[in-house]
C-alpha cells in the first residue's frame, strides 16, 4: 500500500477477513484496519478463506487474486453462488492488474468474469481503501 490517508476512526466495529498468501501484505493491512477500529481475521490461502467466511460471516472479504489452490477469483464465485454468502462483499485486491498496467475496476461486478463487489490494484493507497471499505460495508 502507499501512503495515504492518517488513522481515522470509523463509525462501529466491523468484521473484515483477508485471504492473502502473502503475509507481510495481509498483516500491514490487518494493521492499519485495526487502526480504523475494524476487527479482523486473516487467512493465508483460498479453501481456509472459504470456510472462515462461511463460519464467521465477516462483514467484508479482502482477498488477493493470485494464490495457490483456490484463487480470489474462484473464492469470490463460491461465496456470491451460496445462498448464505451471496450478499457478502467482496473486495479483490491484487498487483495482477498494475503488472499489466490494465484497470480491472471497471470490470466488477461481472458474475462470470470478475464477480467481485470492487477491484482495487496493488499497490493501493489508504485513501482508496478506506473509501471502498466504507462503501461495500455500509452497503449491506
């Protein structure tokens, strides 16, 4: 992530789960959520991230789109394809993207392509993650 935004608290506390495989990002974003006063979980793999957000039923799924085994993209079909999982946010959160130079955010949204609630590229600023956390969970 780049530099941003300072701490600002946040109306309420918020289940947010990660699923990343890279831990260093999963744990500097956990972090500054946790300085927005957002609990949170973090899972290093896809299948974990799967039944953590069905058990645990966050407020909010961050998940990166490269990982092995299940990927964000696959995750994200699984949870908006169950009945119980449908209505959770999913944030997809990747360098894929930004080592392509392409702008996945428009495509969002898209149930076959990309079936995310919001595409943001690594790295990110706190500005722009803050914005999009706001809005997906206060969507709901």
């Amino acid at each position: 992530m780049t530099e941003g935004v300072g701490r600002r608290d946040l109306p309420g506390s918020s289940l947010i789960l990660i699923i990343d495989d890279d831990v260093d990002f999963a744990e500097a974003t956990a972090t500054v959520l946790r300085a927005w006063s957002y609990e949170v979980r973090i899972s290093g793999n896809g299948e974990e991230g799967l039944a953590l957000a069905r058990e645990l039923r966050p407020a909010l799924v961050i998940a990166d789109v490269l990982m092995p085994g299940r990927d964000g993209v696959d995750l994200c079909r699984a949870l908006k394809q169950r009945p119980e999982t449908h209505d959770m946010p999913v944030l997809l959160l990747s360098a894929i993207a930004s080592e392509r130079d392409m702008d996945l955010s428009a495509a969002s949204g898209d149930p076959l392509w990309l079936p995310c609630d919001a595409y943001l590229a690594k790295p990110t600023s706190f500005a722009d993650l803050q914005r999009v956390i706001e809005r997906l969970i206060h969507r709901r």
